[in-house]
C-alpha cells in the first residue's frame, strides 16, 4: 500500500516537473522569436563586463554603433561596433583605424569601412549573446560594404569559448587580446 501511494506521489511529480520544464523552454524560446535587433543611441555602460572604461561618446564616435536586442522594449543584449579596414589589435588601434575609415568614407560613397569590429558583446537574458550574434551577422551579410565580422576580445577563456562556440574561428592571439571572425559568405 505504502508503495503505491509513492508510486503515485513520484508519478505525479515527474508529471509536474515536465510541465514546468516545458513551460520554461516555451518562455524562453518565445522570448527569442520576439526579439528584434535595433541601434541604440547609447547604452548603460554599467552593465558591460567587457570595456565599461568606454564612454558613450567613444561608442558612437567616427561611424561606431552600438546594437541591441530588444524584447518587450527592454534591451537583453548589447554588441559595440568599429569599423574599419584592417584588424587592430588594441582599443587605441582600434579608436584611430576607425577614425581612419570614417574619414576615408567622407571623401567616398559614405560607406565606412569593410570590416565590422565588435569590441564587447554582453546579456542580461540566456541566450542574448547567441541572439545578438545571429542577429548581427544576418545584418553585416545584407550590407553592401561590410565583408568581415571580426572580434577585439579580452584575453579570457570565456571570450574564447563564447565565439568558438558560436561559430567564430581564432584569428590571431595578441598581446593584450585576440581576435575571431565570423565568415560571411555572401
């Protein structure tokens, strides 16, 4: 008797657990599909683990963007952009190739740079990195002139994990910090 009456307790359990479990992966997947990529004017530098020394002015300066994933209008997610047309190696680098292509573009088609440099990546959400990553690379593959997504990421091993694991290949390993890119085959 005592064995049914916990056979029925475990049962009745396991069914609630697969209930909830399959509740939570809906939430989160809706969450995904309702999300849009969208430029932001500037972003809460307080939140990024990765270069909270850069103000909003650097971040938008000379043709740099800063893009967010938005769900519900709260932002999840958040990638800084560079362009340029060559890879730096170092934020100061990075700061004068940038300025470099937005100054070239001036006295062309306006159209800055051919290499998108992302420079921090962060989330506040599961799954905002990925997202924001997949989100990203459909936009840079539509554009005209962009034919590069490369990475100026800290030299740690989620750095690494994070882009290897997304999709991304090693380019080279820095002094003070290294490089992935995300192959855009248009």
């Amino acid at each position: 008797m005592v064995k049914k009456t916990l056979k029925k307790k475990i049962k009745a359990r396991f069914r609630k657990s697969k209930k909830d479990l399959k509740k939570n992966i809906n939430f989160f997947f809706e969450w995904i599909k309702g999300a849009e990529l969208v430029e932001l004017k500037e972003c809460k530098i307080s939140k990024d683990p990765v270069r909270p020394e850069l103000d909003n002015i650097f971040r938008t300066s000379y043709g740099r963007k800063i893009f967010g994933v938005k769900y519900k209008d709260e932002i999840h997610a958040v990638m800084c952009f560079a362009f340029t047309n060559k890879i730096p190696k170092t934020i100061k680098e990075l700061d004068l190739m940038s300025k470099d292509a937005f100054l070239q573009s001036a006295t062309r088609d306006q159209k800055i740079g051919k290499i998108a440099i992302a420079y921090t990546v962060w989330s506040t959400k599961k799954g905002g990195g990925k997202l924001i990553v997949k989100q990203v690379f459909k936009m840079i593959k539509k554009s005209n002139h962009l034919n590069r997504l490369v990475t100026l990421s800290p030299l740690t091993e989620m750095a690494r994990n994070f882009h290897l694991n997304n999709g991304a290949e090693e380019i080279q390993v820095n002094e003070e910090t290294q490089n992935f890119e995300y192959k855009i085959i248009k």
